[in-house]
C-alpha cells in the first residue's frame, strides 16, 4: 500500500461565521449586508441555500467542528490533527465551504464584492505563514466575467494561490463557451490552472439545474448524478476549441466520480469522425485533448463492487497519469488516504 507523501487537492475550509467576512467587503457594501438592529452581523445570506439539502442534517462530519461552536474546517489546530498530520499531507489546497457558493448570489455586483472579500479572507489566517502546507483557491464570480478575469490577475500573483476556481455557470453557459475566455485568457496570463467543481449549480437561484432533463427533488438524485454537469463542461471545453484557443490551459475536475469517463471519450471519439466538419479547429481527438489538459480528482471514489473492476475502469482511461488525490475534507462522504490507496495499486 502506498505509504508516501500526499498532495490533497480538495479541502473546503472554512471561515469561523458569516461576519469574518465583513471587514474585507467595502463599506459601501458592508452597510447593504448589516441590519442596525442585529449588532453587526450580516442579515443578508452571503451563501445561498442548496435546492436539496442533505437529509442527514449536515454535509460535514460532526468532528470537524470546533469546540466554540464555529463552523466546520474553520479552526486550524483541528484540521491538522484530523487531516494535515495523519494523512502525511505535504501540500493541500483549500478551496472553501461555504464559500464556494458566494459567486451564486444573484445580484452579479454582490457576488463579484463577495468572491475579492472571500479571496483576501483566507491570506492572513490560513495562507500567510499559518502552514507551508497549505495553498489557496481564487474564487471566481462568473457572472461577471471581465469581473472574473480582473480578480485572477489581482490575486493570481500571489505565491499561495494555485487555482482559478469556476463553480456556478451562472453566464447560463457551459464552460467551453467562448463568453468564459476572459477567464481562460487570465488564467493562462497568470499561468495558474482553472478548477471546476462539482455542484455549483445545485443552488436554485439562477435556475440552472445540476440534473439533465430538469430540477431534482432530492439530495439522493443529486449525490449520485454529480457528474452529469462535470461530462457538459468537459465536453464543452473540448467541443469548442478551448485548448486550441489557449493550448497552455490545465483544468482540475474536482468531486466528480469517474467511471463514466471512458464512455464519454469513446462516445465523443466516435462521433468526432463522422462530426468533425462542425467543429473545423479541433485539429486532434477528443480524448488527446483530455489527456493533454484535464486532471481529476479521486473523491469520491467509484465504490466498485470487486476494487478490480474500478481499477480496470481507470486503466481504460489513462487514469493512472491523470488522477489527483482529494479528500474533501470535511465533507462527510469524504476519503481518506489510506482508503484510497487500499483501493488503488501503489504505483
């Protein structure tokens, strides 16, 4: 069993409350979030609500909250006992909790306020000094994508950010189409990779549904079709030319699952011969272009019946070259390291 160092790819820290956000947000908007009846605390959500919630009351292991009541994966001293130590991790990078879901709000000027608020959070309590270990995540307002590409360039230089993270199509477009090459174009400028999550769209306030086919009713639909909006992205970006446009672009898919991704370049592939006139710049395969430029994270971890067959599944792929170790910390279908590397041979 593999016994090495770890790069976890997929930690949602978290901030303690809802106004330790505050002081990073100008005043402008700070006074449109507080209520003067409610000393100083936001009154105005800086998350969303997701359209089905978890029916077990909680997306986070009970462990990982802090003993003074804060909220998951917001303390530190607690993530490096539960994750950062056990697990050998050498390099993590966080990619938030309930942050994830500002670049959702509908009013596109609050989301763009809150992604630079939630990017300038993390540096002095998590990035500056805290733990050579740790990295950040850029988050991104997509609804605005200038907007976007601005804040890639603002806080891309930083030597602890190493991802542009996408997680709402909120243009109302998947992320191949061309409305998203400011962010591609910064990206590539900034020379860090883009990430794209899974379940951006699982909140209802822009009307995208995670699902094909329409909104589902309940978490158990979503929890298990999570990768129906990762295989619209991917085919997205291959389909309109994306690499050819930015042949230097890296994409990280993250919590996606991954059986279903030989039949998508084998589907993809096939149609490509008899297709291709439509698509006149792709100058390769589809699947050469995933091989070259998407890498994929292992949580959650196809459960197999018999761990050959997920093993065997991988190898259709290339899988071996192309997965990176996530725990997804604290999430409470989360992996840990030593389950993963008992599932998958050693090299």
């Amino acid at each position: 069993m593999y016994d090495g160092g770890v790069i976890d790819c997929d930690v949602h820290h978290d901030w303690p409350s809802p106004d330790a956000l505050l002081p990073y947000l100008s005043s402008g908007w700070r006074e449109y979030v507080v209520a003067p009846t409610r000393a100083g605390l936001p009154c105005i959500p800086l998350t969303p609500t997701q359209m089905c919630p978890n029916p077990n009351r909680a997306t986070q292991r009970p462990d990982s909250f802090p003993a003074n009541g804060a909220a998951a994966a917001s303390d530190y001293e607690l993530m490096r006992q539960q994750l950062l130590d056990p697990s050998r991790i050498e390099r993590a990078v966080l990619d938030y909790g309930h942050g994830m879901f500002v670049a959702a709000n509908p009013n596109p000027y609050f989301a763009v306020e809150l992604c630079c608020a939630a990017n300038d959070w993390p540096i002095d309590p998590w990035l500056d000094g805290k733990d050579d270990r740790l990295y950040g995540a850029i988050l991104l307002p997509t609804q605005t994508l200038e907007e976007a590409a601005k804040e890639i360039r603002r806080v891309g230089g930083h030597p602890r950010m190493v991802e542009a993270l996408m997680l709402q199509a909120s243009a109302g477009k998947a992320f191949g189409h061309p409305v998203y090459h400011p962010i591609y174009k910064a990206a590539v400028e900034m020379n860090v990779p883009v990430a794209v999550h899974v379940g951006g769209e699982s909140t209802p306030l822009h009307g995208l549904s995670p699902m094909a086919s329409g909104i589902p009713n309940f978490y158990f639909e979503v929890h298990t079709q999570v990768a129906q909006g990762m295989m619209t992205h991917v085919m997205s970006l291959i389909a309109h030319g994306v690499f050819e446009e930015f042949p230097t672009l890296r994409a990280l898919m993250v919590e996606l699952t991954l059986a279903w991704v030989p039949w998508l370049l084998w589907s993809v592939d096939t149609g490509y011969k008899g297709l291709r006139r439509e698509t006149p710049w792709l100058k390769r395969h589809p699947s050469e272009y995933f091989h070259d430029h998407f890498r994929m994270t292992t949580q959650p971890l196809d459960d197999s019946p018999e761990p050959e067959q997920a093993i065997e599944i991988f190898k259709m792929f290339g899988g071996e070259d192309i997965l990176c170790f996530s725990s997804d910390y604290p999430h409470w279908d989360g992996d840990e390291v030593d389950h993963v590397a008992k599932r998958l041979p050693a090299s």
